[in-house]
C-alpha cells in the first residue's frame, strides 16, 4: 500500500541533514557565547571578522569570572537560597499534598480550591506589596527575604497530591489494619510510592529557584547578595575587554542547570506533562 | 465518632498550615494590599498616604504609561507565543522518529531550558549588541532602533522558550497511540496527511495548555528586558512588569499598584479568553 | 458470647442502600463465610467489620466489646485483601514484619520481630522468598505473603476478602485445602468473603447468604444445601442452579400427595401435607437428584454436555428447559432422544411463588 518515493537509507539521509541544520541554529547562540567567553577579547573583537571559532583561547577566563566577577560568592548565595527553597517546598508540599489525598478534614475542597487560586498570583502581580512588607520586616538583602515568600507552591502541592492519590485504596486500607497511622503511613508507603512525582518537582523547583531574577532584583541592593542570576546583569554594562569574563559567568551560571537536565530528563519532563499530556 | 472529625479537622489543617501560612502572607495579604495601595497616594517619602479612590484605577489603567506597556507586553507575547508553539510543533515532530542518535538531537534541541531569562539575555547580547555584538548587521533586530527593538527581546523569548516547548511537544506526539497511526497508514494516509488529519487534533490538547502558559510566561516578561535594553531605546522595550518594577518608589506606588492590578486582571481575561477560544477546537480522546 | 456479632446493620451509601439491616452471629473458631453475588453487600460487610467503613445504623461486637468507635487499628483484626494490597517497595520480609511495626508494644523488639516473621514465612514456605520484592513474585507467592502478613500478630479474627480469586483453578483448589488447615490449626475465627459457593460449601463451617444487602440464610454448609430458606438460595447453591417450575399442589385423603406441573405430575411426600389442597406453588428440584427412568416426567434432550464422569443434559420437560446430572456413564445422550425423568419425593422442594420462601413443613 505504501510506496516509497526514495529508497530508505536516502530518506534517512535527509532527515539527519534536516536535524542537523536545525540543531545547529539552535545551538548557534550558545556557540557563539562560547567563543566570546573564550576568545582573547581584545584579538576577538577588533580583529577584523570576528570569526565564528574562538581565538587565542584563555581557559582561565572561568576562573577569573569567579575571582574578578564576584562569580564565587554569588554561587554560595543562589546555591544557599536554592537548597532553602527547594528543602521547603517539598516539605510544605508533601504535607499538604497527603493532608488532601489521606485526610478528611472540613473545607477541604474549598482549602484546595483557595490553595490552587494562588496560580493566578505569581511574584509579578504582588511584587509591589511583598517588597514592601520585606522592606516592613526589613528582611532585605538577607537569606529570609530571598527564601521566606517561596517556601510553598501551589504547583508542587498539585503535582505531589496527585501522585498521592494514585496509591491505590487497598494499600491506604492494608496500613490501616496494620496499625499505621498518618505519619508513619507517609514515611513509609506514600512518599517511597510516589518518589517519582516528587522527584519531578523537586527538579521543577530547583530550575525555577535557581533562575529566578525579579525577586531578587527587587529586595536586593547590596551586590554582595547578589545571586547568580543578578549578577549577569553586570554584563551588559562591561567593557569589551572585560565582556569575557561575564559571558564565561552566564556560561557558568547554565552549567548547573544543564547538569541536571541531562541527569534527570525523565523527571523533568514527567512535571512539565504532568498538566499537559494525558495518560 | 465526634473525637474522630475532630482529630482529623486537627490533622488536616495542621499538615496544611506551613503552605497557607506562606500563601496567606505572601499571595493573598498582598493581593489585597495591592488593591488597596492603588486606592492611595503615597507620599515620597511613604510614610503618609491619602485617600484618592477608584480615580486612580480609571486613570492609570486608561493612562499612557498602562497602554504603553501593555501595547509593548502584548506585542512580546504575539511575536512570541504563536512563532514559538510552531517552531516547538516543527522540532518535535523532526526528532519524533526512530533514527540512530536521535536522543542526541532530542538534547540539544531540549537545552535551551537550561538557559535562564538573564543567560539568555546575556547570550543574545553577545549576538546583537550594537557596538560589540558578533552579528553587526542585526536586521529586523536593532536594538538600537526604538521601533524594532522589541523584535531582539522577542527572539531571546522565542529562543528560550524553545526547549519547554520541545519537551512538552514531543511527549504530546508521543502519547498519540501507535496503533492509530498504524491504522492511518492502512487507510492510505501519507505522512502529510496523516499528521494534519491525525496526528495534529490529536495534540490540541498538549497545545492549547503551552499557548495558555506561554502567553502567561510572556506577559510577565521582565529579566531579558532588565538585562539587555533596561527598558530603551527611550522606553520602547518597557513591558507592563518592568515598569510596575520601577515603580516600587512610594511616589509611584499608587500608580504600580494599580498597574499591577492591571496585569492580574489582563493575565485572568487573556488566558480565559484563549482558553475558551481555543478549546472548542481542541479534540480530546474518548 | 459469640467471636462475631452484627446487631441491626445498614449501610448506606447515597441513595443506595448496601446493606439492610444485618443480624449476624458467629461463634468462636468458625469458619464464616459471606456468600452471594456482585453487590450483595457481602464486601461491604467485610469492611466494616474491619472498621475500613462505618455502618449508618446498628452495631458491631468482636468479643465482648462494641467496636463501632474504635479505629481499625485497634480492632485486632487482620484482612486478607483481593488485591493482596503488598507494599510494593518492601522486601517480603518487611511486609510480613509491617503489621508488628504498626503495633509497637514493649515484648516488640527488633530480634523478637525477626523472629515472628521468620517462623510465620517458615510455616507458610516463604523463607527463600523473605529478600525478594512483591513484583517478583508469582500469584501464588503473593498470596501467600498476604496470608503471612496478616497471621503473624494472631490477631482475633482473620478476614479474607475473596483471596483465590485472583489464582488459577488448579492453585484454587490446592490454596482452598491449605486454608482449611491453616483454620484448624490456628484456631482463630475466620470471615472469608466469596461468590463461589464450591469455596463457601468446601470451607465453611457457617455461611452466610446474601442478596441485595439482605441475609438469606445462615446455617452449615449441609443444612444451606438440603434445606434452602427461598428460592434464592437454592438456586445460588448447587451447579448447575436447582431447576424451578410453578406447579399445583393437590392433598390427597389418602396421603398419597402430588405436585402439578406442566412437565407432569410428581409425587411429594407428608412434608407439606400441613399446606392448602390447590395451593399454587414453586417446584425446586436438583439436576443431581433428577435420574433417567423408565416411569416419570417424558422430557426431551436438547442439548449435552459431556464431562467425562458426568454428562450434563439440557430437556424440554412441559414448558421448561430442565437441567440434569447424569452420572452414571456410558454414551453421550444425543439431543432429540425422548426420556422420562424421575426423583424421590424426599429430594422435592416446595417454595411460595410470590415471596419465594421456603413453605413451611410439617414436622414428621
């Protein structure tokens, strides 16, 4: 029934061709920083061409990002204020996820319901009253300014709660009778069950920890709190000369979150089709 | 048995109460705040404020400086939002076959989530920055020129939002049974065909839910803007977040405030709006 | 004082009503079972007898104690489900050791755990499975675990929420005998929910009946099958179901007394004679206690089904399609061949048309 208009291995050909052109506009961006973070600046920008391939090579540029860029301290503070993050959400999570699958408790549909409404109020709708009321607890500049108002989200306790509630009833019942109550339930079969699901999160939550940047630009003025994100910021105000050094810190400041990408891709997108895809 | 509805009353609401006391404090407090900081005016130094009521919504929702961001905000999430679900549809669909070392391609056309707004804006600064940027002639993205700067923001938008879009796009394709394509082919439908009449109602769900987050994603557009035009040239590139950003100063708190009522509002009706348009053309299985 | 007691159940769910109004004893050291159909309520029961469900109305006892307020937990129950219900991420071991992990008490440390849980998989031939995971085990295996797990607290009473239903026939029937002499020897009280009734007949020591949510009959095995309380019964009992017909029962002076049917006329003995001449009744009759004969009811094959000892015969007798057992060997019996059927007047059951309850006997 099918016939095919050019014999396989050319259609494979072509596919590669097709893949490989596309591949490359999408990495052209990430290439050419590369070669601005690595290239001698001064022979890269005045030498006439600008050649798509780095020149006079400094592989020490990295390690002047974190000396002459601040780099250093601005990854203890995201690394510090994304651990704090991701730590709470996932405790304020999974508690409130297994309160809605495993508890009957009164409101308990309405408390859902106001819990899921905070989605319509993301950091850009309230920023100008919760920079206030951290400038009111004078929490700026600080770790509890950068960490306090995330230490929940309505995503995670959506993803959580649904992994919850796929544990079958007749386990639920079986712990019963075993003399489980709730706590030990949780420890012991809920969160081992649905490590999965809260594994995506997890991941969700540090991406989102990590790259965060209108918060922290909002109740941060001290450079020395700077994260990581903020301090790209930098760049854009740099000298040609000194342009490497910020680039090779953007480079940087991807290299974690590509790490986890490559080691977690399963979860990542597990979270991300959890809303999106059925079955 | 009423020891019971109590202890778990306790339980429930004691399990709850980390996440609400977070969102109390940090989502719903300063909503309402919000709403009634743009009832006020502050003074400069924000320690006195002064009734001006609902005026101040009507005038600055209806004011240049709301329409102009929101005018500049709504063209991101145009040049953004339908550009970048095709380009999603057209990746997916290229690395959706069995072919040695695709996995390879599936990464890197994924990786681009791995670039946060700043990285990005960082990325394309090195690609378009007037003086020091590595392509001199930038085309259509000018940032220097007032009226097409907002074409480079949108690219670094596209750009990043690439990788979601792949990943999404492509468990979509995924999902689609093998068994129904299978019977595609049997009823003589070419690979043309058999996507636009199969494979493609089938995924309508999978796109509408990234056309709705990405135009919310895009009408909150900030970071790329504060790191690659900081607003400019002469405010071409201020989106509605960037100026209710500016706007923390007690002297334009009123105004923010509103704006920023503004954008939860526009947020609410945009992706309701979408939701309900598109949805009727979304074909869900069984 | 009994091991079990439902006093006055009903359960509602909705507008359905799932169980109504249950009163239901059971002695200690019996093997109960809760015996009826998809729906009967009889899960439901299980349930709440295990405090996984709460009844509306009425109250339930394990020993001496009311047990309506108190959690599952501290019911001294323990259940073996359908599904098995094992922790999927546990050892073998871990799962048979959960029950004594939930109730904690000071003889309860780790070494005396270790023990219980050992001698438990010794018994019911674990020990080499103890370190494997539930998804590497087989149905059999499973099952097994299942059992382990809920017999190594000896709790008072084990409940069994049709636990071979999920095995295939030959491991059934096998797992049936071993279940039986795991009663024996434990000792404890049994309540095992089942539709099959050859699992109820052949493990029983009292089943309980029910349709609808309602009890039917409670009684021994031998009494639920010689004496069914209504037509419900007797036709859940028994494979193929009893055949049924309407007939007329006619008193003869003489006591010689017959049943009319539409098939022909059969002799019933003074059972019923304390019953009105003329009254319309409902004729049950085994196929086991239908044999072929020279004089009887003339009845037509339509179809056979030969099972090697036995041969099972589908007849038109009068308006109705009559099975019978025959099992005393020889040719198949092709359809189209004429018989007569005939059984003693002992093996005849009488029930009311209307309400399908048994008629009431006199007493002989």
């Amino acid at each position: 029934m099918q016939t095919d208009a050019a014999p396989g291995w050319v259609r494979n050909v072509a596919w590669y061709v097709l893949l490989t052109g596309l591949a490359a506009a999408v990495l052209f961006p990430i290439w050419m920083t590369i070669v601005r973070a690595l290239s001698n600046p001064i022979t890269w920008s005045f030498d006439r061409g600008q050649p798509p391939y780095p020149v006079d090579i400094e592989w020490d540029v990295f390690g002047r990002a974190f000396d002459e860029a601040s780099f250093g301290r601005q990854l203890a503070v995201s690394a510090t204020v994304t651990l704090i993050i991701v730590i709470g959400q996932m405790v304020t999570s999974v508690l409130a996820a297994y309160a809605f699958a495993f508890v009957d408790f009164p409101f308990k549909r309405t408390m859902f319901a106001v819990t899921m409404a905070t989605l319509m109020l993301p950091i850009e709708v309230t920023l100008v009253a919760n920079s206030r009321t951290i400038r009111e607890l004078d929490w700026t500049n600080s770790f509890e300014g950068l960490t306090v108002p995330f230490l929940a989200s309505a995503l995670g306790i959506f993803l959580v709660r649904q992994g919850f509630l796929a544990v079958p009833r007749d386990l639920r019942d079986a712990a019963a009778l075993d003399g489980y109550g709730h706590l030990r339930f949780l420890w012991r079969v809920a969160i081992p069950i649905t490590r999965p699901v809260i594994a995506a999160f997890v991941v969700l939550s540090f991406l989102a920890a990590w790259n965060s940047y209108l918060w922290p630009r909002a109740i941060t003025d001290d450079s020395d709190w700077n994260t990581i994100q903020i301090g790209l910021r930098a760049v854009a105000n740099s000298t040609a000369d000194q342009l490497n050094v910020g680039v090779a810190a953007a480079l940087l400041a991807a290299l974690p979150v590509l790490i986890v990408l490559v080691l977690f891709q399963r979860h990542i997108v597990r979270g991300l089709t959890a809303g999106a895809v059925k079955g | 048995m009423r020891s019971r509805r109590v202890r778990n009353a306790l339980a429930g609401y004691g399990l709850l109460a980390p996440a609400l006391f977070v969102f109390a404090a940090f989502s719903f407090y300063p909503l309402w705040r919000v709403i009634w900081l743009g009832l006020h005016e502050q003074n400069r130094t924000g320690t006195n404020q002064r009734w001006v009521g609902v005026n101040q919504y009507t005038d600055v929702l209806t004011g240049e400086e709301f329409r102009g961001g929101l005018w500049i905000t709504a063209q991101f999430v145009l040049l953004t939002v339908p550009i970048g679900v095709v380009i999603g549809i057209l990746l997916a669909v290229a690395a959706n076959r069995r072919l040695r070392g695709i996995k390879v391609f599936q990464v890197i056309f994924s990786s681009t989530i791995a670039s946060s707004t700043a990285v990005t804006a960082v990325i394309f600064f090195v690609l378009l920055e007037p003086s020091i940027g590595y392509l001199s002639d930038p085309w259509i993205f000018d940032l220097l020129d007032p009226d097409r700067a907002i074409f480079a923001v949108a690219l670094t938008g596209v750009w990043q939002n690439l990788g979601l879009t792949f990943i999404i796009t492509l468990a979509g394709l995924q999902a689609v049974p093998d068994d129904i394509l299978e019977a595609a082919r049997l009823d003589g439908f070419g690979p043309i065909r058999s996507f636009a009449r199969v494979t493609l109602p089938m995924i309508t769900p999978t796109l509408l839910f990234l056309s709705v987050a990405l135009t919310v994603f895009g009408l909150q557009a900030f970071a790329q803007i504060d790191v690659l035009t900081g607003g400019g040239p002469a405010g071409a590139t201020e989106t509605l977040v960037f100026k209710i950003f500016n706007s923390q100063e007690p002297r334009q708190l009123g105004e923010g405030s509103v704006m920023s009522v503004g954008l939860f509002l526009v947020t609410g009706t945009v992706a309701t709006l979408q939701f309900w348009l598109l949805e009727r053309r979304v074909h869900y299985a069984n | 004082m009994s091991a079990i007691s439902f006093n006055g159940v009903t359960k509602r769910f909705d507008d359905t009503v799932a169980i109504d109004d249950l009163t239901l004893d059971v002695g200690a050291g019996e093997f109960l079972v809760l015996l009826g159909p998809s729906g009967c309520g009889k899960s439901t029961a299980l349930r709440i007898l295990a405090g996984l469900e709460q009844a509306t109305t009425g109250t339930i006892s394990i020993g001496d104690r009311v047990v309506n307020d108190i959690d599952a937990r501290n019911r001294d129950v323990a259940m073996v489900f359908q599904s098995y219900a094992l922790y999927p991420h546990m050892t073998v071991a871990k799962n048979i050791e959960s029950p004594l992990i939930g109730h904690h008490s000071e003889d309860n440390d780790k070494q005396s755990r270790r023990e219980m849980v050992e001698s438990v998989a010794a018994r019911l031939g674990l020990e080499s499975l103890l370190d494997r995971k539930p998804g590497q085990l087989s149905g059999g295996q499973r099952q097994r675990v299942a059992l382990a797990r809920a017999i190594v607290r000896r709790p008072a009473v084990f409940l069994m929420d049709e636990p071979l239903s999920n095995l295939d026939a030959s491991l059934r029937a096998q797992t049936r005998a071993e279940l039986v002499e795991l009663h024996r020897s434990l000792g404890t009280t049994f309540v095992y929910v089942t539709h099959d009734q050859v699992e109820a007949m052949t493990m029983a020591t009292s089943i309980a009946v029910l349709d609808e949510g309602r009890l039917q009959q409670t009684g021994d095995p031998r009494t639920i099958y010689e004496r069914p309380a209504n037509a419900f019964v007797a036709r859940f009992i028994g494979n193929p179901a009893m055949n049924l017909t309407p007939g007329e029962l006619k008193l003869g002076a003489d006591g010689q007394h017959f049943v009319h049917t539409a098939g022909g006329t059969v002799a019933v003995d003074g059972r019923w004679a304390g019953l009105a001449d003329g009254q319309d009744v409902t004729v049950g009759i085994r196929p086991e206690h239908l044999t072929i004969a020279d004089q009887g009811l003339p009845a037509t094959v339509l179809s056979a089904e030969w099972l090697g000892y036995e041969q099972i015969l589908n007849v038109r007798c009068g308006d109705d399609l009559i099975a019978v057992r025959e099992s005393d060997g020889g040719e198949l019996i092709g359809s189209g061949t004429n018989l007569r059927l005939s059984a003693h007047a002992a093996d005849i059951h009488l029930f009311d048309p209307s309400t399908g309850l048994r008629l009431a006997e006199a007493s002989t």
